[in-house]
C-alpha cells in the first residue's frame, strides 16, 4: 500500500519547496511538490525528484566504517558505533593532549539548512575540545557583510510581489537553474507589461522574456553600478528627499561613483555604454522596480564593494514603499533565530580558520598544525578553492579524517573514518528558507537506511563517549526541536512547536504574510537608516580593483539546473565540460565536443568542450558542483579558482583567469 507523506527540502537554496512524499513498504517510490508553499506549489527541481539515486545509491554508507587501504583508495571496514566513537575520541584526546585543541578543525557548511544540523550540538562539542573555530565564508559571506551593514538584512521583496513591479533587474543570478520558482513570477510580470533586464556575463533567458541584457565582465559589477550612480546624480535622477529621510554616509558613495563615466565604466566591463545609460533610464524612470541581487557577482575581489553599490541604488532613488519596489538577496535573517538559546555551550574562542584557505591550513598551518579534521554538511574536496592543495593535505598520512555523510563522496575516499549520515527523508528538522518566507516542519517518511544518525545525535553520542556531563550531551533531538522554535523571534508571533508539527509550515506575520520594504519592514540598524558607507566593506569602501592576471580568459563556475552545489553532483554532472563562446573558440581552431585543456597558474582541467553564443567572449564556464570522476584528469573548476579573499572573506572563485588549448 502506497502512503503519501508531507516533507520540505532543507537544501542550500532559495526555494525550499514543499514536498509531498510516496512511500511504499518503507521504501520512498516518488518525490512530488505539495502546495502547502505557495511559492513553491506546483514543481520541484529534478535533482530533489530524482533524489532516491541519492538516498539508494550503491555507494550510500549505511555503517561505520574505518579505513584499510591507502587515503584516496575508498577501502573501507565496517565497525559498531560505539568502536567508530571510542577510535575518534582516543584519537582526539591524543592531538588535544600533544598539540592542543585548536590542531583540531571542524569542517562544514550548507549540506542542510535546518536549525538542529549544524551550530547546536555539533558547537557544544568542538567548544568543549577547544579546537579551531571555521570561518564559513565560501558563500555569501560579501553580499551579508553589505547587506547587514546597510540594511540590517532587512528582508526583501517577496517572489510573489515581483508580479507588480513594472521593472525587475536579475543582477548576477540565474533564477533557472538556482531559484526556480521565481521564474513563473518574471513571467507573469512580463505578461503584466514588465520590462526585465539582465546582467550576467551569460544569457539565461529567451528572447521573449527579457528586454536588456548587459552582458558584464566578471570583477566588474562595480563599476557599472557606480556609472549608473554617477549617471542619475548628473541628471538630477536621485531622490534628494528620500536620501535625507532614511539613508546616511551619502557621500563617500557619491564620490567613489563620480570616477565612473558611462564610457570609462563600458571600457573596463566590456560592454556597450549606450546599454549602461539604457538600464539608468529604465531604472530611474520605470515604478515600482526591483532588483534580484544574486551572488554570482560577489565570487571576486570586487564582489562586496559591487553588492554595496547595487543594494545602494534603491535607495538612492527611493524605489521602496509599495509591493514589488525594493530589492531581494537572502532573506535568511527574517526569523531572527537566536541560535545561541537552541544549546548550552562552554565559550567558544579560540583561533579561527578561513575555510576558503583549507588548502594552506592543511599544508602550513604550524602554530599549531592541523592534525585532525571532521567534515560533515560539506564536501570541501570538490568544493573549496585551490583544489590541488586541498587534495594534498587530504593525503596526508598524520592528519586523522573523520566524514560524517551519506555516500562516498571525493571529501569521504579520503577518510580515516566514515560515520553514516541521514538524508532528510530520515531525519527530524526544522528549517526557514533564505528565499520564500515560511517555517517548515519536517519529519521522517522512512526508517532510517542502515545504521545512519543525524548530526545532533552523532554529536550527543561523542560527547557522552568523551565522558562530558554537559546538558547539551544528553539531550535528543525533540528537546532540541523546541528549543529551536523557542528560539525564533521573527514570524511575528511566538513559535510553537505543537502547532508547527501539525501544520507543517507557518507563515510570517510582518504584518501580513509577505513583506513590504520601508512600508511594513524597515533597515535593522542605527535609527533604522540606510548606512550607504558601511563599516564591513573596509577601509577602502567602493574602491575597484583591475585585473592584473595575464591568461586571456575569465573563468566562471556558475550553479546549474543539475547542481546548486556538489549535493547529487555525483549522477547528475557525470561529464565534465567547459563552455566558450564561438569567437573565443574559432581564435583558437577548436570545436564542438573536442577535448581541451584548461589551464593557469594553479592547475589544469581535461575536460570536453561545448561552444554556446549565449556566454559573452572573454569568458570560460566550468559548471559548479562537479565531482572529480567527471574530469578527464580528475581535477575540477576548484583547481583554477585562487584561494585569495574578498570582503568578510569571502571566495573568490571568478578570479580565476585561464587559458583553453586541444588535448
């Protein structure tokens, strides 16, 4: 007999869809959407309902697991849970006692989204070893540092509100393969006689459903925003009146704005200046407009000063106060979890790595070496910068690698030992979106595979085996389900969770369900203002950084419609390819499908080659999320991208400069 289940997906994306669930015989048959969400209703991704290739896959860990063969080799053994426990608190014990807590180093990220997966009882335990702090700043980490230091990370326009804007820029996003479900809403506003423009070096849409597109060199977002800036102050476009009410430290902005000419600004992005004064006059004459900000446009060294200077353009010329007027980039702060009241935790301050630098930390770091690692939510093998030293220090015979995931992924074959996860069709969580707005409830649909425990109760076991006595090692995981909900401040209302378990998903009261910028919802700063000169850009605010590398080509590593991040990379990108432009192609007498190499200082990639007109000249594109099986030799985009940092920190992946030649 065939029963149908409600679930959520708590992926690292915008959408967080609601799922309706198949099961037969305890055993998952299909995976459709369920229009409890009504962002979401209708569709899901087809990575997400093709996910039982995932969660039945042959290569699923379904026990504990210790290493017999060579790092790299995948030959494992199964042992108990209390043998896996008993060998990494021993190991752990051992380093802390030789070199000190801090020569251990956790290791995660945006596997899963939910509340109870990571910062909970995963940080009571590596507080109380004292090892390193990890710096997550893969993603993200530019756009929040301008986003909180200007608005607060007040929450954006809503998907469903982009239908009554008369203008919508997609700035450095692909809506089609990232954020799916805001796609039927770009149409029906353009139905509705919406004028849509993009900037991205790569063309996503049809011609039917966009009317500019600034085709931008990687690293320069900045500067156009800034000419559009320079622009609609010469022609008196700014909106004098809205800039003295809500907005301060104009000036700085204005300054760093007055460099840009629209032709100086078309030079170095390598684009038309007609286009850059068109998208000036659509923006600053065309009611109510929004703007998508994505993140592709902070993946470089520019990429925090470029968010700022977009997310200033609204207020510049006061598009906000009516439905379909403002700006949308990560609505993730819209709950206000106070994450510091889901657990009880010893102070945490010891020296913090940035996980974009793992490569170097693995290889460098003396003081004291990184002699342990324990990864989960994460594959930082196929996703970190500087692939070749992350591989490398992987390698390494004195580092002791725990994995704790769902199958053998490029991070886990180089594993001491593997810990069997859960997917989150066998978990319990809790999970707010960073897109859509709702609370989402998920429980599990099936026995879990194996022996396979979530992060919160692998944490409370190690920390139990440690010997701690600490309440957050004792606790399961529906005592930790209320304490995340008790610890949510920002739905309007209290949370509770007896109700959450019944409905599913609760929906935000702003008041009303959706937000309305500066009408319902205003900046979470100082006085409520627009900081147009925030602190967290530095101290060299809107300054533009050339590109001084010699390699001809820019390389991008977009999201696509298989892969958001490396999450089913493993079946759903199983040949590498990188695409150029034609004219790109004909300079260097290669074609369609032929074997190339692409190459820098850093590393090379074999793979196949696909010639696209859609992607601008100048530009390569290595898909995102690849695993290294999909690579003739085994290397991926991560091996070309630098491991130097951008504002907070932040990757910067776009920098990467390469050359293409035939095999």
């Amino acid at each position: 007999m065939i029963e149908k289940h409600l679930s959520a997906c708590p992926m690292d994306c915008p959408d967080t869809c609601s799922l309706e669930v198949e099961v037969e015989n305890d055993r998952v048959k299909k995976i459709s959407a369920s229009p409890l969400n009504p962002t979401t209703g209708g569709f899901i991704c087809s990575k997400v309902g093709n996910f039982t290739k995932r969660l039945y896959a042959a290569d699923r860990i379904l026990h504990p697991m210790i290493r017999r063969g060579s790092k790299g080799d995948a030959v494992f053994e199964k042992i108990s849970w209390d043998e896996a426990a008993a060998v990494i608190c021993e190991k752990f014990r051992k380093i802390r006692d030789e070199f000190g807590g801090e020569a251990i180093l956790p290791f995660s990220y945006g596997g899963s989204n939910g509340l109870l997966a990571q910062e909970t009882v995963d940080r009571a335990f590596f507080a109380r070893l004292g090892a390193s702090r990890l710096a997550r700043t893969v993603c993200a980490a530019p756009t929040s540092a301008a986003h909180a230091g200007m608005y607060g990370k007040m929450p954006g326009v809503a998907f469903e509100d982009y239908v009554h804007a008369r203008l919508i820029v997609i700035w450095g996003a692909n809506a089609k393969a990232s954020n799916i479900h805001l796609v039927p809403f770009l149409k029906e506003a353009k139905a509705n006689g919406a004028k849509i423009a993009v900037v991205d070096p790569r063309l996503n849409f049809t011609s039917r459903e966009y009317d500019l597109h600034l085709p931008v060199y990687p690293g320069t977002d900045l500067v156009i925003a800034l000419a559009i800036i320079n622009y609609c102050r010469e022609n008196g476009m700014l909106n004098q009146k809205f800039i003295e009410e809500h907005c301060t430290h104009v000036e700085t902005l204005l300054d760093a704005a007055s460099q840009y000419s629209l032709q100086k600004a078309a030079n170095i992005a390598r684009v038309n200046a007609s286009d850059i004064e068109k998208l000036a006059r659509m923006y600053a004459e065309i009611d109510p407009a929004v703007i998508r900000v994505g993140w592709g446009l902070e993946r470089n060294r520019n990429g925090g000063n470029a968010a700022a200077a977009i997310l200033a353009l609204p207020a510049l010329m006061g598009k906000f106060g009516v439905k379909g007027a403002g700006f949308t980039l990560s609505n993730s702060a819209a709950a206000k979890v106070m994450t510091n009241k889901i657990v009880d935790s010893v102070p945490w301050d010891t020296r913090e790595i940035n996980m974009n630098l793992l490569g170097k930390a693995l290889l460098e770091e003396k003081n004291p070496p990184v002699m342990a690692m324990y990864v989960y939510n994460c594959n930082p093998l196929a996703t970190m910068p500087n692939q070749a030293a992350v591989l490398k220090g992987l390698q390494r015979e004195d580092l002791f690698t725990v994995v704790h995931e769902q199958i053998v992924t490029d991070t886990a074959r180089y594993a001491d030992l593997l810990l069997p996860c859960v997917t989150f069709l066998e978990q319990y969580e809790i999970k707010k979106s960073y897109g859509s707005y709702g609370l989402h409830y998920i429980a599990p649909v099936i026995p879990a595979c194996g022996e396979s425990k979530p992060n919160e109760e692998v944490f409370a076991l190690l920390g139990r085996a440690m010997g701690w006595s600490d309440s957050a090692f004792q606790d399961g995981t529906e005592q930790y389900m209320k304490r995340a909900v008790d610890a949510i401040r920002g739905l309007g209302r209290p949370v509770d969770l007896t109700e959450l378990k019944s409905k599913r998903m609760l929906n935000f009261d702003f008041p009303g369900p959706l937000p309305v910028q500066f009408q319902t919802v205003f900046p979470w700063t100082n006085e409520n203002k627009i900081n147009l000169t925030p602190t967290t850009l530095g101290d060299r605010p809107y300054e533009y950084i050339s590109d001084q590398n010699h390699y001809p080509l820019a390389l991008i590593s977009p999201a696509t419609n298989k892969t958001i991040s490396s999450t089913m990379g493993e079946y759903n990108l199983p040949e590498l390819y990188v695409v150029m432009n034609p004219e790109d192609a004909r300079a260097r007498h290669l074609s369609e499908k032929m074997r190339v190499k692409v190459f820098n200082e850093w590393g090379e990639v074999h793979c196949v080659l696909r010639i696209q007109p859609q992607l601008r000249a100048g530009v390569a594109l290595i898909p995102k999320g690849a695993w290294r099986k999909s690579s003739l030799n085994h290397l991926t985009a991560n091996a070309l991208a630098p491991d130097t940092l951008g504002t907070a920190g932040g990757a910067c992946f776009n920098d990467a400069r390469v050359e293409i030649e035939a095999l």
